[in-house]
C-alpha cells in the first residue's frame, strides 16, 4: 500500500526499560542495528499496527508496555534504486514513518525474537538512548535522528542533554539548504517593490542627512544661490 507519492505507511517503535534504555536489535544474518518497525495494513491505525508489529517482530503484547507519546507527522526515508524490486522501480519511493515511544512494563524474558516463522532480529541488547548511528543503514540515519530528538522531551531533561555532538548527529547538509532556501524567499520578499501608499523599506530605514537630492530640488537650491550672489553685488 503506498501513498500518491510513492510512499509506504509503516510505524517505528523506540522501547525503554527503567533506566531509560532502548531495545537495540541486530538484523538477521546482518551486521546493522535497528529498532522494530513494519508497515501499516490498509484499515489499519497507526497504533494497531504498532500493537501487531510489536508482538510480531519482539514478542510483546499491549499489556507489556505503555504508550510514552508518537511524532506528531510522518517522518521520512528514501530507498535506493538498488534496494528497489525491478518491479516496482519508479514507483515505489520509501517509508514514511509514525514513530511510538513504549516503556516495557514486563520482564526482559517477555521478550522473544521467535515470535513469528520469519524472524527480524537474531540478537538484542539495551541500548543507551542515544543510539550510534553509523550502525545504523545510512539511509535511515536521519530519521532516526529526527524521531530521537522529537520524542526525548518525553523523558527526563537530563536525556537530551546527553546528545552526542557527533558529525551524525549534526544538522544535515539537506536541513541547511532548507533553511537556507527560506531565507532567500524572505530577503525577495522584502525587496519586492513598494505598492501605491506604502513606504520603501529602505528608504524608510535610511538616516535623512544621506538622503539623495532629486535634481529638481538642485536646481532651486542653484537659483537661490545666484540671487543671493546678485544681491550682495548690488
């Protein structure tokens, strides 16, 4: 199921235990670390596919865990051409990610990585909060940055002054071209000519004694001049 632009619904999961650690979990038969996520079934909410995604993937079920808080918009992920089916290149783009933030209110051994015939994950462990992300596959690096820094206000503010200032964690080059395309726009609009009855921005903001003289106003100041001149001769 995609979307008109060519994206997947899906829902990621960030889980905490008591400490505020994160379940880290190992791809199978891959050296990249993840936390669960899945896509959305047509009919199906945001939450009940993180329900069913949350039993599926780690074997927890709704009464294991409690809901922290979600990002409150989609979040989202370019694929590779080469991670792309033959089939449906062109059309589909990547994820577009609703991301849960869950405290396990159960024990670790609730835990199971065998819950479903096709497992995800062949390991885990807990995991800081802020999670090393150049373990993560480069094309999901930014999302996850993203989700992190969107959900940690739910914790304690000791977390989020725990933010590693690695080149990882940094604004991307893709942010600052944003932010930099809007100030453009901004600087354009000041400089947009004035309409009948409203004042230059410019002209309004310049100190009087720099004003420019219109040349009309030269020439009476020269005609004044020469009369005084004529004057005093006399």
């Amino acid at each position: 199921m995609l979307d008109r632009e060519g994206y997947r619904p899906n829902v990621g999961i960030i889980l905490l235990n008591q400490n505020n650690e994160v379940f880290w979990a190992k791809r199978i038969r891959e050296k990249s670390w993840q936390f669960p996520q899945g896509g959305i079934q047509r009919g199906e909410s945001p939450t009940k596919a993180m329900y069913r995604e949350l039993y599926e993937e780690i074997g927890l079920k709704p009464e294991h865990v409690r809901i922290l808080g979600r990002t409150r918009t989609w979040l989202r992920y370019n694929v590779p051409d080469h991670y792309i089916r033959r089939d449906s290149k062109g059309i589909y783009k990547g994820q577009k990610q609703i991301w849960f933030l869950l405290r396990l209110e159960a024990r670790d051994s609730s835990i199971s990585l065998r819950t479903s015939s096709t497992p995800e994950f062949d390991a885990w462990r807990w995991h800081p909060f802020w999670v090393p992300l150049d373990a993560v596959i480069e094309f999901k690096r930014e999302v996850y940055r993203n989700a992190l820094d969107e959900l940690v206000p739910l914790l304690p503010q000791e977390m989020k002054r725990r933010r590693p200032r690695t080149q990882l964690y940094k604004v991307t080059s893709l942010s600052v071209s944003v932010t930099t395309e809007i100030n453009v726009r901004v600087k354009a609009k000041t400089n947009v000519e004035p309409t009948e009855g409203s004042k230059s921005l410019g002209a309004q903001g310049a100190p009087k004694k720099f004003a420019a003289k219109s040349p009309k106003r030269n020439q009476n100041y020269l005609r004044r001049r020469n009369k005084s001149k004529r004057i005093v001769k006399s």
